[in-house]
C-alpha cells in the first residue's frame, strides 16, 4: 500500500515508519519541521530519511500538506499529535486539538478524490474512555483531554466523508531512541553504579516494547478493513505495577550486563492519576515474529551504546 503518514519524528512513529517499510509498504512521511532536529529526534529523523521519502516543512492540514494529498494515497496514518510540554496542567487542549485536525475535512476530501478511504489515527490511554482501570476512565490530563476531543472530531469527519476510521491505542512504550522518561532513567542510573528509585511504584501501567507495538500497528494497517467500518486496537503486553515492571527491567539488565542494578521503590501514598490504566488487547508476539529476548537484547545494547558516546 500507499500511506501518508504524520509524526514519523516521534518515538513511536520512527518504529512505526520502519514496520511498515519492513512490511513492503510505500511510505510518505510529512514533517512540520524543516529537518533541522536535535538530540534523540534528529537520530529518529535521519532514520527516517533513510527508510522513505519525507517531506519536511508539511504541518497537517497546510497548503503543503493538501498539495501533498491529492497525490494517490491508500491510507492516511495520522500519527502526529501537539504534545510539547504535555504534563503540564497548564497545557491547553483545544489549541492542540485544533493543531491536530486543522482543515481535516479538506484533507480528507483531497485524499477521496484519489481514492483514498481510510483514515488510521493514533490514540493514546491517557485519553477518556480508553483502555481498562480505574473507574470512571477520565482523561489523565489537559493532554489526555487534547487527544480525546481529536478522537472524537475526527471519527466524526471520516464518517461524514465515508473513510474507514481505525484507531490504534498506544500505551506506555519503551525501547531505544526514546525521550528520557522511565526506563531511560532507570538505564541511565544502572550504568552510573547508582540505586534507582520509583516514587511512584503503585500505578499499574502498560508497558510495551516499542518494536512489538510496531509490528502490532503494521499488522493493523496492512489489514484490508471494509469501507465505511470502525476498527479499534488497543495492544497490551506488560499490564503490571511499575514497581513490577521496574523489577522486570532490573532482571533483563542485570542478566545482561552483570552489574547489581540496584532497585528501591517508595512508599506511594498520593494517587493524581489514575491507579490503574491499561489496553485490552493482549499481544501474542510468536504470532508476530517477535522475540522477546531479542528485544530485550537491543534495549540493553543501545543503552550501552548510548552511555559510550
């Protein structure tokens, strides 16, 4: 297939650009940037360039963009989302919904007249009503609420227009080339001889190998869904406790490196967030040709790697 896509400087787009090459797919990425990233991004981007053709400077739902979509196109992966600071209770979701859907029916309506019906949008647990926990599923956060006004909009306007609307869910990926969050912290401090702390050991969570959660979504978009049809995905793997799944990591990386790894969990006595948020679809990785070990492998290597440089 053809696939448009958007966000493919993210953590997750970048793996999921390369499944879907992987795949045989043809794979167009837009970028709002003009390529001139740094850190951990700009890695991502270049990869990015070397799997397909990019298009820098092409921000959804600008002149760009629309010119960019009367080209013939199978499906329209909408992957990128405003998420700049997006912890922040401060941070305002319905600038960043805007930005997200800006001229999506034009958008829509361009890829229609090449023969384009589907529309794949990346979905997010911090958003209401997804996954399964702790009741009632609010959002998590200003951001969660971004993502769930964008949902909602754009399952409107692709129905309204006949698209297919598919919408896969990610959790809480981790694996190498992402922002330094949870397991980069903890990889960073093993690697420094130092004793990790999680403060918050309490929240169950859904944690997934960013390679896995690719494969998943190429699966989900090489599929072959019936005009007009809803489809939903929300992959799951490690749907534990993040004082368990700090544990898992420790056992992964200790066995790898050799080195102690040690590990404290805190007394977690204030809940903001919600105490349980996971997907519902468990993933069989045999049926995906995915090796856990292997993952496990990679993850430890680039953090090696990453601490030499």
């Amino acid at each position: 297939m053809r696939i448009l896509f958007t966000g493919a400087s993210s953590f997750t787009g970048h793996w999921f650009v390369h499944e879907l090459v992987e795949a045989g797919h043809e794979v167009v990425a837009a970028f709002r940037g003009e390529g001139e990233y740094a850190g951990v991004r700009a890695m991502r981007a270049r990869l990015v360039r070397e799997l397909c053709e990019v298009r820098f400077g092409c921000r959804f739902g600008a002149d760009d963009f629309l010119a960019l979509a009367k080209a013939p196109f199978d499906v329209l992966c909408h992957h990128a989302a405003e998420v700049g600071n997006y912890r922040n209770p401060d941070f305002d979701p319905y600038r960043a919904a805007a930005a997200n859907l800006h001229r999506l029916p034009e958008v829509l309506r361009a890829l229609k007249d090449r023969g384009c019906g589907r529309l794949v949008l990346t979905g997010s647990l911090f958003e209401a009503n997804e996954g399964a926990g702790s009741a009632p599923l609010r959002a998590f956060s200003p951001y969660g609420l971004s993502k769930t006004l964008t949902a909602s909009a754009a399952e409107f306007y692709a129905d309204r227009e006949g698209f297919t609307f598919e919408k896969f869910v990610v959790p809480n990926p981790f694996g190498p080339y992402e922002e330094p969050r949870f397991t980069a912290y903890l990889m960073k401090t093993w690697l420094a001889a130092e004793t990790a702390r999680v403060q918050t050991p309490r929240y169950v969570r859904d944690n997934i190998p960013v390679s896995l959660l690719a494969r998943a979504y190429a699966e989900f978009v090489g599929a072959n869904p019936a005009p007009g049809a809803v489809r939903r995905r929300n992959p799951s793997f490690y749907p534990e406790s993040q004082g368990a799944f700090a544990e898992r990591v420790r056992r992964e990386v200790a066995t790898r490196l050799g080195l102690r790894c040690d590990l404290e969990l805190g007394q977690q006595t204030a809940f903001p967030e919600p105490v349980v948020r996971i997907n519902t679809d468990l993933l069989d990785p045999e049926a995906l040709g995915f090796s856990e070990a292997q993952a496990w492998d990679e993850f430890v290597q680039y953090y090696r790697g990453m601490a030499s440089v």
